[in-house]
C-alpha cells in the first residue's frame, strides 16, 4: 500500500507542505482509495492462501476499476496492452 500511495501522490505531483497541515481531497476519491485498499488487501489474502488466480485478478480488477474513478477510464484492455506492450512472446 505505501508503494501504491507513492505512485499516485506522485501522479498528482504531491508534495509535503513544509508546515503540518491536512490532506485535501475529494470524499470520493477518499472513499475510492479505501475500496482499493480493501480490494489489495483481498487479493493479498486470496493470494496467499492459494484460492486461486481468479479470485486475486478479480479482486485486482475491482481495485484498479475504483482506481479509475479518480484517474479515468483505464480499461482492461489497456492493462493488457501496457502488459504485452513490454513483453516479448517466443515462438
């Protein structure tokens, strides 16, 4: 999770103001993250009690489906795209 709040802060250039002070966001990007944080900790479960890898890519998919509430429409078929994109299948 601390990796996942890296990368979007750094999409949304965040930076730490240098006094104390609160995080500004929308309720519903606020309640968006914690159905992603929940969907991660699901697969993570699922994952390592070997339920199988359907039941984690499905968690993941819900995960980066609430995630595109804030970001925008990320598809699956972009996921795929991005994934062979950089992988090189023999013959």
């Amino acid at each position: 999770m601390a990796l996942l709040e890296q990368y979007l802060k750094s999409c949304v250039d965040y930076h730490e103001a240098p006094a104390a002070g609160a995080f500004s966001a929308r309720r519903r990007h606020v309640d968006a993250l914690r159905r992603v944080q929940a969907c991660v900790q699901e697969a993570q479960k699922a994952f390592l009690a070997a339920r199988g890898p359907e039941l984690v890519a499905e968690h993941l998919r819900l995960a980066q489906q609430a995630l595109s509430e804030i970001t925008g429409d990320f598809t699956s078929e972009d996921l795929l795209g991005e994934i062979f994109s950089t992988f090189c299948v023999g013959k």
